[in-house]
C-alpha cells in the first residue's frame, strides 16, 4: 500500500478528536474543539480541533494540520514515524509501503541501535545487582534505604560495578555485536585516548525511561563517598535530561486518572512515593522543573503538586518552579516537606502520612504568600514592611489578575493594607519582580529558563555546525551582547573568532569550557539533510529572535524597576526612562510580531 493510500485509510479509522484528545484536555467550543495548545505555553486556549475537517490549528503559534503533523510534533518524529504510530493504532498494514530514504533510515537505524544498547545495559546492570557477587555494594546500599525488591523490579534498578578492568559493560556489548560509535554515541562509555570505558562504575543505576516505557538514560548514584553524588548519562541523541521526567511511563495512568501529577526532587523520593501509594509520582533529574517538563506533564493532567524539600534550596526550587506551572495555565499546589525529613523518609516511615499530605497540600500561591508574610502582622512595623515587599514579589508572579486580587486581600488583611493599593503598586512596579542581574539568577526565573534554553539551543546548533556561523553574524547580525549571559556571549565571540573551523575547548577558559558542555549536543532537528535550507533558516531567525526579546524584556524589567523606584515619572531622570522603556517595548512588539516565531 503507498503511504498517501495508507494515509487516507489511517485518517479514515481514527478520530481526530481520539488523537488530540489523548494529549489535550479538549472541550467544546460551538463546531469546534478548543484546549490549551501542547506546542507553546499559554493559559488561554488557542488551539483548536475540527473534526469535521479533521483538521487543528492554534491561533497563538500558527502551527496546523492533521493528525499525521500533530504526532510529528508531539512524539518529535518525522512523517514517517506518526504514519507507523498511527498505523499500528489504527490497525493498517504498512508493510507494502515506500523504502525509507537514506537520511531517514540512518537516523532510524541510529536511534535503535541505542535503544537497542541502552536495554542491554539496563539487563546487565539489573542482573549485577540482583544476582551477581559484585552487585553486594549496590545491595547493601539500597537495603539501607528500604528500597524492596519490588521496587528494584518496577523501576529496573541495576549495579555499575567498579569491576577489575573499567570497560566491564563496553566489553558485555561489544560481545552482544554492538557497534563501537553506538556504544560511543549512547553515552554509555566514554572514550579515554581512543579507548572506550565504561561511564557509569560503583554506582546504583536508574534506568530513566521516556512516557513509553523506552530506556532514554540512566542516573547514577555513587555509593559512599564517590563524587559527583549524582552522575547523569550526557546528552545524546535519546537523551536531553530537561525534556524528560523520571517515572513518567509508570505514573502517567495515575495521572491521567487523577488529573493530577505529584513532582519530587530525586529519584529515590520518587521510588518511595510509588510504594507509598502515590503512584503518580515523578521527578527531574536533579535539575530546576523546565518548561519542557511541564509541558510534557499538561500532556496527561492539569494540575501539579510539587514536593520540594522544607530546606532554602527545595524552597527556592519550588518558588520557580510555581511560576513556570502557573505560566503553562496549570492549577498549581505545594507540598512542603518538614525541614530535616524528605519524602524518601517519609514514604518509608509513614506512608498515610505522605499520601495525606499529598492530598491536603494547599494551593501554591497561598503557601508562597504565607511564607513571605512569616508571622507579620499589622503591628509589625519594619518587619512588616519587608513582609509586605515579599509578599508584592510573589503576587507580581501571579499571571492571572483574578488570582492576584484574591492573594491581595489575604496580604491585605494579614498586614492591614487596603488590598487595592497593593494590587496598584504591584502592577506599576513591574509586576514588583526584580530584574535579575547581568547573567545571574537566569536559569532561575521562568523567562530566563526559557532564554537560555533558547540561547543554548542555538549555540549549540553553531558548535555542532560551524559553518553557520557567519550566517548569524552577517545576515542576522548578532554580537556578542545579544546574548544575556555573558559567558554565552563570549563562547559566542569565540566559536565566531575561529569559524567556520570549530573551536577547541583546549582553547577555552574553564568557566567557559563549562558553559561549552552545557550545550545540547544533539536533537538539532533543523539541521538533518533533509531538514532543507528554508527550515533551517527559518529556526536560526527564530532563535535570534527569541534571544533578542528576551534581552529587550530583561532591560525592559530593569526600567520598570528604576521608574517604580521614583516616587513620580515626571522626577528627575523620568521621562527619559519612560522613553526609553517606550522605545523597548515597541521593538519587542516589532520582533513578537514580524512572524514565524515559535512563542
Ligand atoms: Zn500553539
């Protein structure tokens, strides 16, 4: 059967609405379907199913299409991937059909292979621990932990060993005919002079497995004093640690069922939560909550429950992380963890503790405005002044107008201020966010995530093609200071200087050669072969772009902020800011709407 025949069968079988449905919480809107589009954040539904047509499109980045475009996009595959997905759901033979091309099928190939490599890896690790002589470390530690064997089973804990020789797991595919560039490429090993190794050795693994079920990367936990703590594979091809969540393909019929996802910091909290009883339970891999992780956890439910430690990281963890929740338009809750315990203790000592707390955990707005407040009260003086500044700083995150009122009332009665003054003076002195400094605090504030996502992705994109460079730098213009944080801005300059050769790290400062590995290596989609010259083109203005706005908006923030500091606009250097900020703000609006942006 051709594709286009089987195309129109599939289409024929399945029910637009069955497709999206599974993804985006759709709900009528006259002929048409409407939800919260899975391609760009947003709180108000501008995604639309027509199942008539069966057709969708979103109003707010332009993408559109039919069914076969949507999996495209949401399982990041390519046409012939979403035919052989919905193919399979829909029960039609595709056996007949059109060779892959040669791209396709290398990319295809490669993509196999490792997962291929990462599911014997997870085997001979699970059987280290489990059976063999050597695994007796790994055990000790987990009993320790109370970690059983069915939750050994359910997530498929495994033992690196540290073994005599350190290619152990290299020598054990090799053996299984894996080739040496995709053992090489699974980041699996690493290569030592020519040499391959093994990556992971005298840590308990974590098999992290995407929403499928399908082994992406592992984490590692060293025992005793070994450092890091925590070691994570690398970016590769299967792996981007930021766009996956570990449990996700054990949790998300939970989730799906309760309309809620509990969010933990570690992969052992997450272990324990499941035995616990909280089975939709999942975690990042020791890294801040992402736009992409929430995006993947809108996919199956609306609501969030983050679960942060009670000490100032967790809490400070969780503060950002509310902010990105609310952004995706998500119902948002915290659960703050007694200082001094974790939910791994709890799950081990008292589980219908740890599921009450999960089920009464208070709305996340309330309880990062009870904390700015502390124990202030309208006699408070001084300390109720810094109280009420606090608390104007969590209410400036709220996105939603009516859940910022309903906040300022509840800091209004506590302190004894009319809840409209605050709400005015939150509103006029920008949204009372501090502008985070000159590349610091980035990562930390839900713009900058996105930025340096941005940012990364595109530097990554140069180190990874070099020869693009001068595209960027003539065509599109950027200089060093387009970039937010410093250091990307001079690994910019660097890669420029010696283009279209690449760069050696061995050249690099250790600040930068950090950044350097920082970037993602791989899942540049835009510049396969086959990706074509205006696709790519197309993703490096849109990159330039967003670099851009997000610097326009971080100044914009740093005016908003000098303006609300005076005590008039018309005092001292007033209108010159407010011009200035004018001016900012009508390039920003010029940049957002010239078109083909993403978000
Ligand atoms: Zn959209």
């Amino acid at each position: 059967m051709s594709s286009e025949r089987a195309s129109e069968e599939i289409k024929s079988r399945l029910d637009i609405l069955d497709v999206i449905g599974g993804h985006v919480r759709l709900t009528r809107a006259g002929r048409e379907w409407k939800g919260l589009c899975p391609f760009h954040t947003e709180h108000t539904a501008s995604f639309y199913v027509n199942p008539e047509k069966q057709l969708w499109n979103c109003h707010g980045c332009h993408e559109g299409g039919d069914i076969f475009h949507f999996v495209e996009l949401i399982d990041h595959t390519d046409f012939r991937g979403a035919l052989e997905e919905l193919a399979k759901r829909a029960g039609v033979d595709l056996s007949q059909d059109r060779p892959l091309n040669p791209a396709e099928l290398r990319r295809r190939k490669q993509r196999e292979a490792l997962l291929h490599l990462n599911q014997l890896a997870v085997d001979f690790y699970h059987h280290v621990l489990l059976k063999s002589p050597a695994g007796e470390q790994g055990r000790s530690f987990l009993d320790a932990r109370g970690v059983t064997e069915a939750d050994r089973e359910r997530f498929k804990l495994g033992y690196a060993p540290l073994g005599s020789t350190p290619d152990n797991l290299v020598r054990f595919l090799g053996q299984r005919q894996g080739e040496a560039a995709d053992i090489a490429a699974s980041g699996l090993a690493r290569n030592e002079r020519g040499r391959l190794t093994d990556f992971f050795r005298q840590r308990v693994v974590i098999p992290i497995r995407d929403e499928q079920g399908r082994t992406v990367g592992f984490g590692g936990r060293a025992i005793g004093d070994g450092t890091p703590k925590y070691l994570n594979t690398r970016t590769t091809s299967l792996f981007e640690k930021s766009h996956v969540l570990f449990g996700l393909d054990l949790a998300r019929e939970a989730i799906h069922k309760e309309h809620r996802a509990v969010v933990m910091e570690g992969y052992f909290d997450v272990v324990g939560a499941h035995r616990a009883g909280v089975g939709n339970a999942v975690s990042t891999s020791g890294t801040a909550l992402t736009e992409a992780q929430v995006r993947l956890l809108r996919r199956f439910s609306d609501e969030v429950i983050l679960c942060f430690d009670g000490d100032p990281a967790g809490q400070h963890a969780a503060g950002v992380a509310v902010g990105l929740v609310a952004q995706a338009g998500m119902n948002c809750r915290l659960l703050t963890i007694p200082e001094g315990q974790d939910p791994d203790d709890l799950a081990r000592g008292d589980q219908v503790r740890l599921r009450k707390l999960v089920e009464d955990a208070p709305p996340a707005w309330e309880s990062l405005v009870d904390q700015a407040l502390g124990d202030a009260s309208p006699r408070s003086g001084g300390q109720g002044q810094e109280a009420l500044r606090r608390a104007m700083r969590v209410l400036g995150r709220i996105p939603e107008a009516s859940i910022r009122a309903l906040y300022a009332e509840r800091v209004g009665r506590r302190l004894g201020v009319d809840a409209a003054r605050i709400l005015r003076d939150v509103e006029q002195g920008g949204k009372g966010q501090a502008p985070p400094a000159r590349g610091e605090g980035l990562s930390k504030s839900p713009g900058g995530e996105i930025a340096m996502g941005a940012s990364a992705h595109l530097l990554g994109m140069l180190w990874h093609s070099p020869q693009l460079i001068a595209e960027v730098r003539d065509r599109y213009q950027v200089r060093r200071d387009d970039f937010l944080d410093p250091q990307q801005g001079d690994l910019y300059e660097a890669m420029a200087e010696v283009a279209p050769e690449r760069l050696s790290p061995a050249d690099l400062s250790p600040e930068l050669r950090v950044r350097l590995e920082e970037l993602p290596r791989g899942g540049f989609p835009e510049l396969d072969e086959d990706a074509g010259s205006a696709r790519r083109q197309r993703s490096l203005g849109d990159y330039v772009k967003r670099i851009r706005i997000e610097t326009l908006e971080n100044q914009a923030a740093t005016l908003r902020q000098r303006l609300g500091e005076l005590s008039h606009h018309r005092d001292g250097e007033g209108p010159q800011l407010a011009a200035e900020l004018d001016r900012k703000q009508r390039q920003i609006g010029a940049l957002r709407g010239s078109g083909g942006m993403e978000a």
